[in-house]
C-alpha cells in the first residue's frame, strides 16, 4: 500500500515521518467533528505559524485554500526539496497576534 500523501506538500508521508492529523475547521471554531487531513508535522506546524484559528475557519478550511495562501505556498515548494521523513522546528517567523 502506498504512503498517504500530505495535502499541503503532495509528498509521500513514511510511516517513520512525524506527522499528525489537522481539523479543516479548527475544533474550537466548531469543527470537532469535522473532516481531518493527516499532514507532515512541519507542515501543520506551519499552517498553525501561519494563520489563526478564525482565519482557517473562515478562508482557509480545504487543502486547496491552504496551498493557495502566499506564505503557505513558498513553505510548499521549498519543503518539497526535502525528503518525505525531513523535520526541523518551523522556519520563518510566526505570525503576529
């Protein structure tokens, strides 16, 4: 079977790869029982550096709204270069609060 593949890289995710499950709609903006992706942990870590819970809830709930955000899409291609299992602490800053 193949390795499922992180919707937010469109690389492979190896058994031995930190990853994690992401809720589209965050839980605390009502998505508890919503639909979940399972992501490379450097990218969740990054989508969560990236935007607030009020912004995946209101414009950036699929993986295609993911993609298409500018920083998220820099993240993308430059995590691409790297190995399926490659993790370090989340590059760049974090967003401002």
């Amino acid at each position: 079977m193949p390795d499922p593949i992180c919707p937010l890289c469109l690389r492979p995710i190896p058994p031995q790869a930190p990853q994690s499950l992401h809720h589209l709609i965050p839980r605390l903006k009502g998505g508890k029982k919503g639909p979940t992706v399972l992501l490379h942990q450097i990218c969740h870590n990054e989508i969560h550096a990236t935007l607030t819970e009020a912004e995946l809830a209101r414009d950036h709930h699929t993986p295609e709204a993911l993609r298409s955000h500018p920083r998220l899409a820099r993240f993308a291609t430059w995590v691409a270069r790297r190995p399926p299992d490659f993790h370090s602490k989340t590059p760049g800053p974090r967003r401002h609060r």
